[in-house]
C-alpha cells in the first residue's frame, strides 16, 4: 500500500475520525497503534497504551488475560473474534464493549499481527437483551413464557431425572364473572407468586397459557418432587383468604429415562392436574 507523502496527514486525520476505534497489536500481542484510547481502559500516567498488552490496561485483569489469550490463538491459527462484553463503570452503571479481531498476513501468508475494530454498542445490546426478555417473558406476571422451554430445552439426559408440574388456577371464570377480570389478574398473580416462593433454586416457572403454568426443575428426584408438590399444596391454601374458592389443582410428573418423550412426561403431569382439579370441585 502506497500513500503520497503530501496525503499523510490527511490520511491520518481520516483514520483518527472512524466512527469506531481502530487499533494494531504486533507478534506479541502488544499494542502498536490505536486511533484513540478510551475511557475504560488504564492507560497509565504517560496517557498511551503502545507497547502494552490488554492485562496491563484492563481494569478487569480476568478480562484482560482473556483478551491476551484470544490474541495468541489468533496469532496461533490466524481465526477471527468477534465479542462483546459487559465493563463495569461504576455508580451500577455497565457499558458493552465489541471487539473484532483478525489477522495480519504478509504477502508470504506469514502472520504479522494483529488488526480490530472496538466499538461501544451500549445502546444497542440493552435494547437486544431487553427484548429477549420480552421475548421469554410474560409480562404480566414476569414469570417466563412458553418461548422459554423452546430456547432453553429441558429435553436433555444431563436434566434427569426432571419434575414437571402443572398448576391451573380453580374457577377462574367464576371470579372473572362475580368480581371483575382485574380481581382474576389478581388471582393470576398470586398463584405466580405462590409458584415461585415455592420453587426450588433450579426450577423456572413458565406461565404455559392463560391461568395455567408449569414449573420445571430438572435434576430432582422423586422424592424431592413430592415435597415440592406438598410445598405448593401448603403454600396455594392462602390464596382462599382473598376470596373463597380460590385456590390451584395441581399435578406433576417424574421423568427418569429419555426412553420416556418429553411431551408424554408432560401430559401426564397435565392430566394429574386436571384430575386434581376434578377431585377439588
């Protein structure tokens, strides 16, 4: 690449005014050029980070090393990053940071070192995860939604054995129809809410449709599955306290082999509910 003396200085205010900032490390990883040096980075007394590796001017070292070992495994096999982390500012207040990384070769195809791109994309991954969460969440009651158990798939040897357990809220309809359908979003919430001081650490509460919800805690016996089944019986009689009548039917299943589907595991811990629902009018 060839540049006319005369051009240099402007080439240099273009490359210094890149919307993102541009950095080169050399064979040991070790700064060598960079457009601009950010605020979140500890770039010393003399303000520079050039002949310096990213342990040295991360202020999160575990990061830093990370970085570091990702430039040797660059420089290693010539493979591409591409990361975006979370730094800590300080006053609870986090910033994402991208990075891009890619090797430089000679004309031979030798490895020389190392070009990036860092940008902040603050603003967009907050938007990205707050839209996952809407993505996986119900937003009345903050339980998670059905997209949950496809993201997350429980379908795995390394869950068993798993405990499903369906509750459905009693009569609803009844209290929709004599109390107001805010009075049934307050039944709704409240069974939420029993489910989830019931859980276990490992269970996730998923409001499966309606005023019906399935707790899933995988790695859990059959014993603990029926403590857990009796803390939820114990824990949804006080919902009788805001009205009579209230109250959930619940259900659950064991699953302990990968011989038995999933979805088979599932009906069964459904059709106990709806037993249990049956039993209690």
């Amino acid at each position: 690449m060839e540049i006319k003396e005369e051009y240099k200085a402007y080439m240099q205010d273009i490359v210094r005014s890149l919307p993102a900032t541009l950095f080169f490390k050399d064979t040991e990883g070790k700064y060598v050029f960079t457009t601009q040096v950010c605020d979140f980075v500890n770039a010393g007394p003399e303000g520079t980070i050039i002949g310096k590796w990213d342990f040295d001017i991360q202020f999160d070292k575990a990061l830093g090393r990370r970085y570091y070992e990702e430039d040797m495994r660059i420089l290693q096999t010539g493979e591409s990053t591409h990361t975006i982390d979370p730094i800590n500012i300080g006053n609870n207040d986090t910033v994402y940071i991208e990075v891009l990384k890619h090797a430089i070769c000679n004309d031979e195809g030798e490895i020389i070192g190392i070009c990036g791109i860092c940008n902040d994309v603050t603003e967009l991954e907050k938007l990205r995860r707050e839209y996952e969460k809407l993505s996986l969440h119900d937003s009345m009651t903050g339980a998670y939604n059905r997209n949950y158990g496809i993201a997350f798939q429980f379908d795995r040897e390394d869950c068993l054995p798993c405990s499903y357990i369906f509750c459905d809220c009693n009569q609803l309809k009844r209290i929709n129809d004599q109390f107001g359908h805010e009075m049934g979003d307050r039944y709704i919430l409240e069974a939420c809410n029993v489910l989830k001081e019931s859980r276990m650490e490992n269970s996730v509460v998923i409001r499966w449709g309606g005023d019906e919800f399935l707790m899933i805690t995988p790695n859990c016996d059959p014993e603990t599955h029926n403590a857990l089944l009796e803390t939820i019986q114990k824990a949804q009689r006080r919902m009788s306290d805001i009205k009579p009548g209230m109250g959930l039917a619940v259900g659950g299943m064991v699953r302990t082999s990968m011989k038995v589907p999933e979805s088979a595991a599932m009906k069964q811990a459904d059709e106990k509910m709806y037993e249990n629902k049956r039993n209690s009018r």
